[in-house]
C-alpha cells in the first residue's frame, strides 16, 4: 500500500476555471496563477516552469544555487503562489521546502 499522507495535505484547492500547461505532460494548472499570484511572485524561470509540471513521486537531484545539492529527494508538490517547492528525503517524514527562485538545476533520476 502506497504512502500519500505527505502529498495530498498540502494540495490546495484549484481554481474553477483549467488552461492547458505547455509542458509535454499536458496536466491542468490554475489560471489564476498565471495571471495574479505568478506575476507577482515571478516564479517564471525555467525550474519553476518545470516544477509544475513534474509528477507527484518522481525522484529528482536538487541542485541549489551556492553549491548545495540533495539527492535522491521525492517531489511532493508546487505551490506557484509562493514559489515554494516540496520534497521528502529518504527516511525523513518532514517535507524539505525550497524557493524554486533558488534551483540552479533539477535532475530527474530514472529507476
């Protein structure tokens, strides 16, 4: 049985009306986001455009501007109103929060 307790609590409720992503996963995003909250909060780069469109359990490398990295992290959610990026670390029951302003490069591992 598949653990979900750590991604459906932080999934907010959607907005009425859907507009096709431009990704290549053609999921439904918000479209308030695209004209208030993301225009505020310039979560316009390249890894924030990719972060929406990455499957909930997909495990990816992190790798943060200054250097850092994690690897291995699950992705558990987007928020595009504040740019906040969730992950889980192996054996950690506490979500990881990331600016995605702060990504340099993600890396999506193949298992």
């Amino acid at each position: 049985m598949e653990d979900r307790r750590y991604v459906t609590h932080m999934n907010w409720a959607p907005c009425k009306c859907q507009k096709p992503c431009n990704c290549h996963q053609k999921k439904q995003h918000e479209c308030k986001e695209e004209k208030g909250h993301r225009a505020m909060n310039h979560c316009r780069s390249c890894i924030c455009e990719q972060l929406k469109c990455l499957e909930v359990g997909a495990v990816v490398d992190v790798f943060l501007t200054g250097g850092l990295s994690f690897l291995g992290l699950t992705f558990v959610s987007f928020n595009a109103r504040n740019c906040c990026a969730y992950f889980l670390e192996a054996g950690s029951t506490t979500p990881l929060i990331i600016d995605c302003k702060k990504i340099d490069a993600i890396r999506i591992v193949r298992r």
